[in-house]
C-alpha cells in the first residue's frame, strides 16, 4: 500500500531515568489526549536502552497547538524533572510511505 499525501512525523529520541515515577500512565494519557487533537494521525513506539516515539501530523500547524496543549506542557515539565535523561525532538515532513506485510 503506498499513501502519497505529504503529512508531517515528530520523532522523539530519548533516555529514561530509573525507575517509573508515573511515566506509564502519563504515557497513555498523552496518547488519549494525543487522538483527539485536530491534525492527528497517529503514533508508533518502542522502548529498550534508548526509546523512540514518533507521532503522526497532518500540519506543522497541528504540531504547534499539540505542544502548547496545557496536558501536554505538564507531561513536558514532569519529563524534564523526572523521566528523562535526555531527550531530542525531531520535526520531519513524510513525502510518502509505503509498507510490506500486516502487523
């Protein structure tokens, strides 16, 4: 299946602290809370030594409001205090896709 409209992927790369400290249940939460935001599309994660969360957007528009959403900012500030090690955020425009196989 190939799907040409271009659409837009926020990559974040990141290194957890110890321990949970909260982190799964804000994980679903900010996925929740991610669906029904205008422009989403979807997300996709997998987490080892390093994780990697990309989410699916249909502007930079729709990116911008997601990272102003006052749920998202907590989640932010939670992160940065007690999640993560380190992280990167990557904002990249998809072009097309295709794929092989059902999941």
């Amino acid at each position: 299946m190939e799907f040409n409209k271009s659409y837009y992927a926020v990559i974040f790369t990141s290194v957890r602290t110890e321990g949970n400290h909260g982190y799964s249940e804000m994980a679903r939460i900010m996925e929740d809370t991610a669906k029904g935001q205008p422009g989403f599309i979807g997300v996709e994660s997998a987490r080892n030594d390093i994780g990697i969360t990309v989410s699916y957007w249909e502007s930079k528009e729709a990116i911008t409001a997601w990272k102003k959403n006052s749920e998202h900012l907590i989640a932010q500030r939670k992160g940065q205090k007690d999640w993560y090690k380190w992280y990167k955020v990557r904002i990249c425009k998809v072009e097309r896709e295709y794929d092989f196989g059902s999941l």
